[in-house]
C-alpha cells in the first residue's frame, strides 16, 4: 500500500490539495479530519458536553462512522444519515477542537485511518489530517508538511467563507492554530517529512509539487 501523508495547518488547502492529488494519481483520498467532525456532530446530537472527554470516548464503541475513499465521490455518513455537508458547519469547525484534542479519540481515529487505508482498494491512499506524517503513518512511502503563511491561509479561510468579515476570520484562523498548537506542531517538519510551502504558488502548481513528490520517491 502506497501512502501519501499530509500534514498542514488551518488554510494551508491541505484537503482540497490532497483531494486532487489523489484524483491524478489514482489514489484513495482519506480526509481523517471527517472523523472528528462527524464524532463531534454526533456527540451534539445526543447533547453530549464535548469537554467530558469520558463521555465523548464512550460514544466510540457504537459510532456508526463511514467515508468514502473516492476523490470524486466525497460522503461522510454516520449510520443512515448523510453528514457531508453538515459537518462542515461553522458550529462544527468551532466545536471540533476538544474533540480532536481528546486522546482515546485520537487513539481511536489512527487505528480507524489504518484500516481504512489498508483496505481501500486503491493501489495507494492520500491520507490529510493531524499527525499524519508523525503518529497516523510515520512509515508511509510519502511524507508532506504543506504549510503557508499566516496571512495567506486568512486570505483562503476567507474566501471560503462567504459572509464572514475578515476579522471574525482572522481571529478563528488564529484560535485553532493556538489550539492545534497544544496537540501537534504544524509549523516544523519532523525528520524526513519535506515541506512544501503554498503560501507563492497556486493550487494546480500545489498539486503539482505534491504529485512530483510521491513519483520521485516511487521512481516512477
């Protein structure tokens, strides 16, 4: 199995990237991040208080998750229902953080990507998220830090973002990198990881600089 893992801090277009890259190589995208989101909004769903970390870690044993590895077909489910979309409302990107920062969840989430990735049916997987190229798959064939600069990543979250002022996405921009900061350090590349920084090219040189990685490191 051939992975690809993708690090990168909020705004650095590490999903929208990785999405395409697979879709060019022919490779299985695994957005983990969906995990989280789809445990938080169901933890919401029951009124579970996000912060008691015992009672998010217990919804674990009957989380009806599924996702779809398909670059072109992206769905996330948790049991009959679609959630896709829904969990990427902003009352979910402002929530996310205590769950992804709850360690059984986390323990949960890297066992949870493995297997997903070892049994995609793709010849490889691009797997995007946190602790990709450290914890999740320190041993994948390819390891990325995609990164920019601060103003650059505001700039995108912005433009993603219709209807929210430039300060309002400054500041979340600014409060999950503070967060992020307490469980994994995006901003520093760990030994054999190559950085690959967006913040001067566009997305389809981004992609390309991605791909151009995973061929050299596969000879092919």
């Amino acid at each position: 199995m051939n992975i690809v893992a993708i690090d990168g801090p909020a705004g650095s277009g590490k999903s929208s990237v990785a999405r395409e890259a697979a879709s060019q190589l022919g490779f299985g995208f695994l957005d983990t991040g969906a995990a989280y989101r789809a445990l938080t909004w169901w933890a919401l769903e029951r009124n579970v208080e996000l912060t008691d970390e015992d009672a998010v870690a217990g919804l674990l044993g009957s989380f009806p998750y599924s996702i779809s590895l398909d670059p072109a077909r992206e769905r996330v489910a948790v049991g009959e229902s679609d959630v896709t979309s829904s969990i990427r409302d902003p009352r979910i990107s402002l929530a996310v953080s205590a769950v992804a920062r709850n360690v059984r969840v986390r323990e949960w989430m890297k066992s949870s990507a493995r297997e997903l990735a070892a049994h995609s049916g793709f010849a490889g997987v691009v797997a995007e998220g946190r602790d990709m190229t450290t914890i999740v798959f320190p041993d994948a064939a390819t390891r990325i830090l995609l990164t920019a600069r601060e103003e650059v990543r505001i700039a995108r979250r912005a433009g993603e973002n219709a209807g929210r002022d430039l300060a309002e996405t400054t500041a979340s921009v600014r409060e999950r990198d503070a967060k992020d900061s307490n469980v994994v350090d995006f901003f520093s590349a760990a030994s054999g990881v190559t950085v690959v920084d967006s913040s001067d090219i566009n997305f389809s040189e981004t992609v390309s600089a991605i791909i151009n990685i995973v061929r050299a490191g596969s000879g092919a």
